[in-house]
C-alpha cells in the first residue's frame, strides 16, 4: 500500500507525541475516530491495539492536512 499514490501517508506516533495531540485537541483516546488494526493501510506498521495513526493528506497542490486514528 505504501507505493500507491492514492494511500496517503499512514505513521504511528510515539508515545510522546500521541499525548501531545490528546491535550493539543483536549480529547481521550476513546473520543478519537478509530482504524481498524486489519485496515490495508495499516498492513506494513504493525500497529498495535491502542496506538494513535497520523494520516497525511496533500503535498503537491496543497498544504498538508493531518487526520489521527486510534487503532481498534
């Protein structure tokens, strides 16, 4: 999936960085929308139940917009 150009780019945060989106955005982890851990994007990052998913979307004619899951 990584090679496909309509896949945008899927990262696991660090612990570190996942506790600084939750209070950035003032959420839980159970208020973030979820992934499922069989998702096809998922298939080569080996995450993990609970782990927070950083999606980039844009880049070329656009600016970066970023979307984060947690995975169910």
């Amino acid at each position: 999936m990584e090679n496909n150009i309509l896949v945008p780019k899927h990262e696991i945060l660090s612990p570190e960085e996942a506790e600084r989106v939750l209070a950035f955005y003032k959420v839980t982890l159970n208020e973030l929308p979820k992934i499922k851990k069989d998702d096809p994007a998922l298939a080569k990052l080996n995450a993990k139940i609970g782990d927070i998913i950083r999606i980039t979307h844009g880049g070329l004619t656009a600016d970066k917009s970023f979307y984060y899951r947690v995975v169910i």
